[in-house]
C-alpha cells in the first residue's frame, strides 16, 4: 500500500485522517472536502512489503520516470504527461502540503536511517544548493502568468516515503497541538459509529495481514476504534500516547510551523547532508569491501551508464562514417552525424574524440540522455579534457542534475592551467566522481561555485574569456539571474558572433528573463548559421507558445521532428523506423500546442507519432527537405542567403544641370539595365521589382515609373512592380523590399533601386481644379520645398539640424571642417577611381551633341574652409546649417541587384555582399537627423557585433552637423565614416541616396578588400534606418 492513501481521497473528498480527527476531536466545522474541486487519481495500494520488493520497486519506479529536461526548454513535458493521464480533463492537483512537511521531518530522516533495510526514499531536490528548487525549469522560457497558477504547471511533489517514520511523525505533530488545547465533550453514538467504519476503511486500505505494519501502534490504534468505543473517551485516547488528530486550530498551527521550518531550511539541509554523508562513511567503513548495496545502487540507478545504441542504424555497412559524422556535423545536420558517429563508436570504443563529437551531435538533436553517457564515455578515456567537461555540465543543467553539473565545472576549474589554484582543496574533494555515496554524498553549494568563477573573471577584467563567461551564464541561469545570465552570454557572442550555441544559450536566457521578443532574435540568429540547430529550432517553437502563438509554434516543433525523421534520407539511405530518431520531448510538446489550439482530433496522430499526418494537418509536406523555414519577425538572422549581385548608378547631376530635362522612368532604366547587365543575368530571370521615389510629380508618368521600368527593361509583364516611399531612406528600403520578396519565396532575384529628379519637381496650384472667383489669382506653391519642410512640427529639415547643434554643443566651425572633409575625400576617391565600379554612363546633350556623363556633378573640390566661413546661415541665426555644409539637391538613380543562395547556384551569379541584418527606427520629428543612431544601435544588438567589427560606415550626410551629432552619440571612429565622401559633395536625390550608399559601400568592400560595412540615413518626419553588408 502506499500510505498516500492516508492523506489524498480517491475521488476528491476529505481524506481518511481529517474524517478520523474531525471525530475524535468532535470539531464538526472543518469539513472542507478536498483541496480542489477536481478529482485526484488515487495512487493503488500493494499487498505485500519486504525489503527486496520495495527497492525494487523504487528502482523502477526511478528508471522509467524520465528526467527533467531544461536546456531544450521544455519543462512543460512533466505536464504533458499529465494531461495524458487525465484525458485532458482537469489538472491534477498536488497532493495536501502535509507531504512536503514529512520530507522535511527530523523524525523522518532517523527513521529513514534507522530502517533503510526496508525503506528507501532520496530527496526530491538538491539539498544545500541554491537554485535547487528550479529543478528542470533553469534554463525553460516561462508559461504565460496565467498558466503559472494552474497547479497543471507547477512541480508536483513525488513522496515514496512510507511506514512508521511516516506515521509516527505525523502523530507527533498532532500530540504536540493536542498538548496546547483542552478538548471539550465527549463523542455522540453517532460520531463514535462513523468512527468506527473510518478507521475499518483505512485498515481495508492498508491491506492483509501480510502487511509489515500490521505491528505499528497505528494500526493498533485503529483496530481498537474498530473494535472497542471505548477508546474514544479522553482516557482512552491518553492510552493511546495522544495519537489523537487535531483540533479546529490543527491547521492554523501546521501553516505556522511550515513557516518556521522554511526559516531554518538552510540550516536543517546542511545538518542533513552531514548526517547522512556520516551514515555512509560508516556504512562503508564497517566493512572490509564496498558495501554490496551501494555497488547495487550506483549500478541500478545510473541511467547514463550506458550509450544506447540505434538498433536500426542504417549505416551499419557504411565505411569511413567517422569522417563522414565530421562533414555532417559542420553542415549542421546533427541527425545524421549522430548516426554516424554511434557506427565508428561501435568500431572502435577507444576512441575519445568519436564519443565526445557523439555527444555534441546527439546534444545539439536534442538528446540529452544520450549525449551524457557519450560524453561520460568520451571523459573516460580523456580524463582531461576541458571541453568534454564543459559539455557535460551543460547536459547535466539540461537533464536538472545541478549536483553533476557544478561537480563538472568544478572539475574543469581543476583542469584549467590558468584558473586551476582557484579551487579550494576541500570543494576538489567534493567534487570526486567516486565519493562515497555518489550523487547523494554532500554536493557543492551553487553560490559558492559561482564565487569561484567570478574570482576567475577578477583576475583579469580587461580580458574576456568565453569558457567562463559561458560558465557564469549556466550559473546564473540555475540561480535565476536571467539578467546576469544574459550578461554572460552577450560577452561570448560579441567574442564568437559566428557560435550557434551561444546565441542559442543567449535566447534560453532572455527568455527565461520574460524576454520573449529578444529572444526570437538570438533563436534565429542561431538557426542563420546552424540551421539544423533542433534545440534552437524547438526554442523558437516554445517561445511561440509563450506568446501564444500556438499554429506558428507547431509549425516550428514539425520542422524539428521533420529534420531529425530525415536525416536518414539526408545521409543516401532509407529506413522506416524514422520515429526513432526523433525527440519525444519535442512530440510532448508538439501536444501542447495542438491542444492550445484545440485541435483534439489530432490528438491520435500525435500518439503514433504519425509525422506524415501532422505536416498534413499543418501544410507541411515539403517541410522534410525545406527544413530552414522561420517566421519573419525581424531581418536580422535571416539573410545568410541574400546577396547583392549587381549594384549601378547613374553619377549624379546638380540641381538644373545635366539631368533636368531626363525623366526618373529613364534614369532608373539606366541604372536598371546596367545592374542587370553586371550581374550576369537575364531581364527574364529578374523576378520582382522594388523601386524607390518619393517626388512623382517630377514626371508625367511618375505614378507608374517601377512598372514602366519593369517594362522597358525587357522584364516580363507578369512580374510585379512596387513604387517604395520612405523619403531619404527609400533605396535602402527598396533593397529590404526585395530581399523580403526571397525570404517569402517570392522571388529568387529582385531589382532593387531608387531614383529622384528634383530638378524637374514642379510648382503646384491647388485648388483651382473647379474655377477660381472672378479675379482671384492662382497660388503657386513649390513643390520641392513643400516636400523638404514636415508640417507636422512644423519645421523645414534643415532647422531639425540646428537643434542637433544646440543639443550636442557642435561650433559651426567644426561643422564648416566636417563640410570640406567631405569634398576632399570625393576629390581622392575620384582620383584613385573608386567610383569606377558603380556609375554607368549614361547619354546627355550638350550645346546640341550627344555625351557620355560620367562624373558627379555637384563635388566642390575646390571649397576652402574660410569660403565655408563666408557663407551665411540662412535657417537661424548664430546657426551652423549653410548650402556648404549640406547636401546638394541633385538628380539621379541607382539600381541594386539582390538574388538569394539558390539563383547564385543556379545562376551561376558571383556575389558582392551578403546582407546581414536591418534595422528602422522611430525618433522625434524634431532631431529626425539623429535617427540613425538607434538604427545602428539596433543592427548591433541583434547581430552581436560591436562597431570595432565594422570597417565602413557610412551616413547620409543630409547635414554635416547631423552626421556629426551621430558620429558624437555612437563615438564613431572617424577614420571609418563616409571614407569617400558623401551627400555633402555628391548630393542627394533623396531615393536615390540609400541605393547609391549600398552599391557603393558594397564595391567598396571588395576593392579595400575588408569585412563589413554599415549604411544608414536619417528620414524626415523622425525615422532612421540601416542595413549590415558582409563581404564573401
């Protein structure tokens, strides 16, 4: 029997002790029928005890529950499994906090040490150890709040303890109440008789008189309430010792000695853990050999002793699978590269680097318990190998088991030439693998774990050493400073931006912080460069649900069991027994989000694991082998596979000059044609078009220019078309568009550009389309101010930047320096023919004759700083704004190819720049110039990079003092800011100049041959954006 029986009714009413005490007691008002109105599944009773039986049923009992998992997110599997066992009924409830106060009982561990011969019981939680309590949940995002309170997601407490300590314990809390009243009364007849079948019910539950508690004063007790009334008098219950139940103020007094004891709980775990680890040193002192039971344990228990094979591994005949497992692994595909790795295990046992990748492939699938006895295997043979031990302490967090995890960072700390005179001698000891009693002998405290690490760190601040900082992220984590741990975790990434895992550890993090947003950004910046990274991919599904997500959610689960069902196929072979392969963590959760969505009838699929059903319910049929599909919620992480192919432009002409009588439609048809060209490609192959421009009114077919350029290139009609508008920033916006056309599988290629003639932006006359009063004139109004001057605060652009000025204290002298640094980088790029590569000529006339127009037309090189000095401020007075140290209002285009990885391949295209990442921003219409510097901000943050990564950055220069108010905001090295000069010298056609800083800046990277580089702009009405570019 279990003596659960004792305190849970089978069916939700009060329990038999409460009937019992209510009775003796005589206290009729305590008639509370359950903890919950929900019924509680009554644990059934056994017919037979002896001491084989019960560790035997203990051990089974320990190894098929399945451990709690944690790195993978998914602490929530515990509470699938019960909403299997109710049907999806009502939630289990907990069972009554009297459980948790017999674990905590002094009484209980004598018993337990007293009569371990019979009974056996190991502590829920890691005693000592701060976090412990966290259990599985370290490192899962958290449920919603309002799932938080329903007791379906809480811990449930598991007691096996039973049998005299349990009882005598229990009674002895009630003697102890019973001594500070005076009951009152004696029992009626009819109390005495309700009694009596109580207590026989309870000695029918007990069970036959096999039962090993047949000779316990409580079952004596019982049967003489059974048998004799007369035990029910105050003098019978004094014959008793005072086993009586409660009174009414029992419960008053239980929650008031809870709380007491939750005060000392500190205290009472270390004088428990020193008890017990005495007890086992005289076990085991007392005789000659290891006492058999400990070997029995240690034997039985250990669930990661062994690998587990795949008994239905399909490379079984496959030769050379260990360098094959390594060339999987690198492509990210963990599956097969597990599959492979487990055949050279098998060929050779000995070697060390085989089991250690066997881990790291069966961890990154998801596959804890497989990877730790691999990587227990793999420590075995190279017992120092650091990174074998930082692995297993990862795992060990996964599966909850803090004791082995800290006992494993303990272990490197040990090993670490450098950190290695940190740990004391005492925690060394500790942390042995052989102690006496093994996982249950005294284990290190977490807070004092952490103290090591961070003396670590101390020792060199100036200095960041990813392996701690990765070691102070998983310490963190267990002890709940989700902040802290994010800290960790930030400093691996800006160290190794190009590490999955740590992006990964970096979500698991943010949203174990509540920071679920931030989070997506870190999954999918991991799944950028591992995309068959499964635990990042099931991350991403676990935040969807948190945010309720629940149809993106199981998408994202099905895209991992679809990955890990095909590796198999991935690797040239077929098998039918895929489920095997795949995680049952991730099918536990896959049901809770169908189950959120409500979609029960799929409830049986899940069952049979039956993928070809789910994908079919879900629309996933191509997912098998499409396994890089993400949800779009920010470009960063995305873009590993858009490439900007071909980048032209037309060179800019001034206001009135060269172009003033050529239409946006043709120049941007120029620069079009040219891009295509460079790229390599055909016009039919060229499948959508983003075209930037914002003053349509500059041609009589403005309103349709993309499409008429779509059709003058020779594009074919059946492509689309799209006229972008995000004033200043349009070309960038234009070349987003279009990489946003490929991630949504709408385009393989995409023509990207923007254009501006602001020489031919007429002057307008509103309202007088119906007539105008009998000598009333016309107002013309201009159409080009109008658009440089934002009504909303009611300020032209250039007076935006004076408040810049004032705000950042900039002198119009270094505003005037600034201005002809500007010119003069133009004048040296010029001259060393860095704008070669991207203008194309473009015909002209001149004085009647045709030509080609090859230069920029507004550059001033000849601009001295006491000119600049002489020119007036025509904004404000005692301002720094002038026509010199602005940009130029000129005309032109620009056209940039964007084509994603697969019409590289297929196309045999040659790319210029990866895009990496995007950012726009919203900033105050009255500073709109300083818009640029969030959006950088932004690029930085969700790319992990720092600005020591960038080799150009590049502003438009809308106004000298605005680029320089952001130069100044994010400390930008000026030795990397508009190298060749920008919109100060070239000018800037508004949509044109985004496309032109692109094309430029992607050119540029391949004739400096650097690494990255950033182009930003600020937008009029308050808005920044920017965009990454990468070299390959």
């Amino acid at each position: 029997m279990s003596l659960r029986d004792l305190v849970d009714p089978e069916c939700g009413g009060a329990n038999q002790l409460v009937r019992m005490g209510n009775q003796i007691t005589r206290d009729p008002t305590y008639k509370d029928e359950g903890f919950s109105g929900h019924p509680q599944t009554a644990m059934p009773g056994r017919q037979a005890f002896s001491s084989d039986q019960l560790v035997n049923d203990f051990m089974a009992q320990m190894t098929n529950a399945a451990p709690p998992q944690t790195f993978r997110m998914d602490a929530l599997l515990k509470e699938m499994r019960d909403i299997d066992a109710q049907s999806f009924g009502h939630p289990i409830v907990p069972a009554p906090p009297i459980i948790q106060e017999v674990n905590r009982s002094d009484t209980w561990s004598s018993e337990f040490l007293e009569h371990q011969k019979h009974i056996f019981d190991s502590p829920n939680k890691t005693a000592g150890a701060p976090g412990a309590a966290m259990g599985g949940a370290v490192w899962t995002p958290r449920m919603p709040p309002g799932m938080m309170g329903d007791p379906l997601f809480q811990p449930q407490v598991q007691n096996q303890s039973g049998g005299v300590a349990w009882t005598k314990d229990f009674f002895d809390r009630a003697e102890k109440v019973e001594k500070e009243k005076t009951l009152q009364g004696q029992p009626t007849a009819e109390e005495q008789d309700e009694l009596r079948r109580a207590a026989d019910d309870l000695l029918r539950t007990m069970g036959s008189d096999s039962d090993p508690f047949q000779y316990s004063e409580f079952v004596d007790f019982m049967k003489n309430v059974r048998d004799d009334s007369s035990v029910l008098t105050m003098e019978g219950s004094e014959k008793v010792d005072g086993e009586a139940a409660a009174s009414t103020d029992w419960v008053k007094d239980y929650v008031e000695t809870m709380k007491e004891e939750a005060d000392k709980k500190d205290e009472y775990n270390q004088q428990f853990w020193n008890r017990l680890q005495d007890e086992w040193r005289q076990i085991a002192e007392a005789n000659d050999e290891h006492h058999p039971w400990l070997t029995e344990f240690q034997d039985f228990y250990d669930p990661y002793k062994e690998y587990k094979f795949d008994e239905d591994n399909p490379m079984t005949n496959d030769e050379n699978v260990f360098e094959k497992g390594k060339a999987f692994l690198a492509q990210g595909d963990s599956s097969s590269a597990a599959l492979c790795f487990e055949l050279a295990a098998k060929q050779d046992s000995t070697n060390a680097e085989c089991w250690e990748l066997l881990g790291r492939a069966q961890a990154e699938n998801e596959k804890d318990p497989q990877a730790i006895p691999a990587l227990k295997k793999a420590l075995e043979l190279q017992p120092n190998n650091m990174n074998v031990l930082m692995a297993l302490a990862v795992s060990y967090t996964n599966e909850g088991l803090q004791t082995q995890a800290l006992r494993m960072l303990i272990n490197w700390m040990k090993m670490h030439p450098k950190y290695s005179h940190l740990v004391p001698d005492a925690m060394g000891h500790e942390a042995e693998e052989g102690a006496v009693g093994g996982s249950i002998a005294k284990p290190p405290y977490l807070s004092d774990v952490q103290d090591l690490f961070l003396a670590a760190v101390r020792m060199d601040p100036s200095v960041i050493d990813t392996d701690i900082q990765e070691a102070l992220g998983v310490l963190f984590n267990l002890s709940a400073d989700y902040d802290k741990a994010v800290d960790c975790f930030e400093a691996v990434v800006k160290m190794q931006p190009e590490n999955p895992k740590a992006w990964n550890r970096l979500g698991a993090s943010l949203a174990n912080g509540n920071r679920s947003v931030e989070a997506v950004d870190a999954y999918q910046r991991a799944l950028a460069i591992h995309p068959g990274f499964i635990r990042a991919r099931y991350n991403v599904g676990i935040i969807c649900i948190n945010l309720k997500a629940y149809k993106e959610a199981a998408e994202h689960l099905l895209t991992a069991l679809n990955h890990q069902a095909t590796s198999s196929a991935r690797s040239g072979i077929v098998r039918d027994a895929s489920y095997k392969q795949m995680s049952n963590g991730i099918w536990s959760t896959l049901r809770m989000a169908v189950s959120l969505l409500g979609r029960h009838d799929l409830q049986p699929a899940i069952d049979r694991k039956d993928l070809d059903a789910m994908n079919k319910a879900f629309e996933m049929n191509d997912v098998r082998f499409y396994f890089v599909k993400v949800c779009i919620c920010a470009m960063s992480a995305l873009t590993k596979g858009i490439f900007i192919v071909g980048a032209k432009r037309t060179a800019f002409g001034t206001l009135g000059g060269a172009f003033k009588n050529t239409s946006i439609t043709e120049l941007q048809t120029v620069a079009a044609k040219a891009a295509i060209e460079a790229a390599g490609l055909e016009p039919s192959q060229i499948d959508s078009v983003n075209i930037g421009n914002i003053m349509s009114m500059a041609a009589t077919d403005g309103i349709y220019m993309p499409r008429h350029v779509l059709l003058k290139c020779g594009i074919p009609q059946d492509r689309p078309a799209l006229g972008v508008n995000r004033l200043c920033g349009s070309g960038f916006q234009a070349v987003v568009n279009g990489a946003q056309d490929i991630l949504l599988g709408a385009a393989k290629v995409s023509l990207t550009g923007g254009v501006e003639n602001m020489s031919m932006t007429p002057f307008l006359a509103r309202g007088i389309r119906f007539g105008v009063p009998l000598g009333t004139n016309g107002v013309l109004e201009d159409g080009l101010w109008g658009g440089l001057t934002d009504t909303y605060c009611k300020l032209p652009m250039a007076l935006t930047a004076e408040n810049l000025a004032a705000q950042f204290k900039i002198p119009r002298e270094t505003v005037d320096k600034f201005a002809l640094r500007s010119q003069q980088n133009w004048k040296k790029a010029q001259d060393e023919g860095a704008f070669a590569a991207e203008i194309t000529p473009i015909k002209i006339k001149v004085k009647g004759k045709e030509v080609d127009f090859t230069v920029d037309e507004h550059p001033r090189p000849q601009t001295t700083l006491e000119g600049l000095a002489k020119l007036p401020t025509l904004f404000k007075k005692d301002g720094v704004v002038t026509a010199g140290s602005a940009s130029g209002i000129c005309d032109g285009a620009a056209a940039v190819i964007v084509a994603s990885e697969k019409a590289v391949e297929e196309y045999n295209l040659k790319p210029l720049a990866r895009l990496v990442a995007y950012s726009a921003v919203g900033v105050a219409p009255e500073i709109m110039g300083i818009g640029p510097v969030p959006a950088i901000k932004n690029i930085l943050k969700l790319t992990g990079l720092s600005l020591n990564d960038i080799d150009l950055i590049d502003i438009n220069e809308a106004f000298g003092v605005q680029t320089l108010a952001c130069a100044e905001a994010l400390k930008l090295d000026m030795s990397k800011l508009n190298v060749n000069g920008g919109a100060i010298a070239l000018g800037h056609p508004l949509a044109a100049s985004g496309s032109r800083i692109t094309g430029h800046l992607v050119h540029e990277l391949n004739r400096k041959k650097l690494k990255r580089a950033i182009g930003s702009a600020c937008i009029g009405g308050g808005q920044g954006i920017a965009l990454l570019l990468e070299s390959v």
